[in-house]
C-alpha cells in the first residue's frame, strides 16, 4: 500500500511521514521544493516534487497510490494573502481531489481546520461539526484563513457525494516540538521570551500535534467518508491567560501579562511594525480573529474514532523543551 502525503515539508506533514513510517509503511512525501527536503532526511520516505496549484504535477506524484492524506494548505491574515489562500486552500484542494478520484485513490483523509467550524458564542458553548464558518459570514477580513479552509473542506464533501471516498479531519491549533515556522506554537514562544506581555478577550483550542496525527491514521481507518472529525483537545480550550498560566507553571517562568482591547492594541501594533521593532509577529487581522472563542469539541472523533489526546502539561512540556532546543534564546 502506497501512501501520498502532500505538504509533508509542513509541520503536521512531517509528523504523519514519521508515524506512516513507524508503521512500515511506503509513503510518498510530495513537497514543493528540494530546498524543504531535508525536513524528511532519516524518514526514509521517497520524496517528489508536486504542487496542488500546478495540476499537471499531481496525476505523476499519484501513480500507484492507494491513500492519500492531504495536508497541503498555507495560513495567511493580510489581503496581500489572499490570491495564494484562494490557490492553495481551495483551488489547489480541488485539483488534489480530482486528480485523486481520476488515479482511482481508495482513501483520502483530507485535513481541514476548525476555523472551518468559526468561533463559539461563549466558552461554554464550543463548537461541533454540526457547525459552519460560512453560516452568517460576511466575508469579514479578519476570517480570510478560516473562510478559504471551510471552502476546500466543501470541495472534499462534494467530491466524497460524487463517489470519492473522503473523510475530513478539522485540527485544533497545533503544539508540540517541530514548528520550525512558528506556525501556530509562536505564542508560547513569544511568552518565554518575555516578548509577548498582553492578552485580548478570546482563546483557542490547543492540541498535540502528535496526537493530530494520530487521530488522522484513526481517520483513515475507521472514519466515514463524507463525515468531518473535530481532532482537538476540550483540556486545550483555554483562554489566552489560562494558557499562558499554564505555560508559565510548566516552564517555571511566569511572565506577568496584561489584558487589553483589540482597539487599543492594534495602533500599537501598526506603529511597530512601521518602526521595525521587534515585537510580536501579529498582524492586525490576525489579532482580530484571536479575540473569539475557537473553542471546539472532540466528541464525535472519541465516539467513533477511539480518538484521545495525552494531558496537555505533557504537550506544553514537550514544546518548550524542543523551543529551548531550537534556540529561541538567540532570537
């Protein structure tokens, strides 16, 4: 059995090529450019180069191939961002999907995300797969991601009601040793380093990377296609000083922080970035979205999947020890 994994240079993606691999499995790790080959050096994986907004690369790269996880996707908050979302988060996930149902794939596990879901009204109400981003949204500019990744997750729907078998997995934010692009673990990163000294109204649902993926594999073998699968963690719904708090009890360096409004913040933030100074990396669209609630449950993947998630002081552990050991002290 031949599996394809595409975006597998990405920090999830080169999570699933090692547990593919601790399985024995043939993987096939399609990435963009050799310059992120080396991420998969030792996996013992065959790499290829294929690119989802580049169709003709995708029918080579799936000769052969039985399933497939596609876990291509970029994240991007700034208009400037919007052409390569649109390619990649929805175009590209439909070129994927059609050339996966022309070479006769067996299985597609496609990752989506919860922005896909939106944000809960309250912290007490986390959102379901009974939910959608695009219920009652306005094309805000501060949901440009999440609005492109709930657009390809319905090319996956479709494709799976025209008779491709595809199951949908929605991650939470991801943490845990291996963003090396700082995707979505930077806060943690920018509190150790005393940079990160403010909070806003709002959290995020936290979840092992590793435990992601996982949940994925548990996708692959006992997920129903058409279905979705919230893959996060409830103990990882936190608020931004809760987990801040936790952050500092697992790493032994409390650093104090301040709650403040968006609409204080976010001059602050222009005037910065004008100056060059180096403060946190957040743009004002994203600090906008971070003030909800993306507070999700697993259930359904619990029920159905077996899923489960380790304790997260575990997780948090394991993520400060691997920043310590890329040297965030140097930055």
């Amino acid at each position: 059995m031949l599996t394809l994994v595409t975006g597998a240079a990405g920090y999830l993606g080169v999570e699933m090529v090692r547990q593919l691999r601790a399985q024995g499995r043939d993987v096939r790790a399609m990435v963009r450019t050799w310059d992120s080959e080396q991420r998969l050096s030792g996996t013992g994986a065959m790499t290829v180069l294929g690119d989802v907004t580049h169709p003709e690369t995708l029918a080579p790269t799936l000769e052969g191939v039985s399933h497939v996880f596609h876990l291509a996707g970029v994240v991007g908050h700034r208009a400037s961002d919007d052409l390569r979302l649109e390619q990649v988060n929805v175009v590209g996930a439909k070129n994927l999907l059609d050339a996966a149902a022309a070479a006769g794939v067996e299985r597609v596990v496609f990752a989506s995300s919860v922005g896909a879901m939106g944000p809960a009204s309250t912290p007490e109400h986390p959102r379901s797969e009974a939910h959608w981003l695009l219920d009652g949204d306005d094309g805000r500019p501060d949901f440009r991601y999440a609005r492109t990744k709930a657009l390809g997750e319905q090319h996956a729907l479709q494709a799976a009601a025209d008779g491709l078998d595809v199951v949908v997995v929605n991650p939470g934010f991801l943490i845990g040793p291996g963003d090396v692009h700082r995707v979505s673990s930077w806060p943690i990163e920018e509190y150790l380093r005393g940079v990160l000294r403010f909070t806003v109204r709002g959290g995020q649902s936290c979840v092992d990377v590793r435990d992601v993926v996982a949940g994925m594999l548990l996708a692959e073998q006992r997920g129903v296609s058409g279905e979705r699968y919230i893959l996060s963690s409830d103990e990882g719904n936190l608020s931004y000083p809760e987990l801040f708090e936790r952050v500092g009890a697992v790493s032994g360096r409390r650093r104090a922080t301040y709650k403040l409004p968006v609409g204080a913040l976010t001059p602050f933030l222009r005037v910065s970035r004008a100056l060059r100074l180096p403060l946190v990396p957040l743009d004002d669209n994203e600090l906008r979205s971070s003030a909800y609630w993306w507070f999700y449950t697993s259930q359904k993947a619990r029920s159905e999947l077996g899923y489960g998630t380790r304790p997260l002081d575990e997780t948090l552990a394991d993520t400060i020890a691997w920043f310590k050991s890329d040297g965030y002290h140097r930055h």
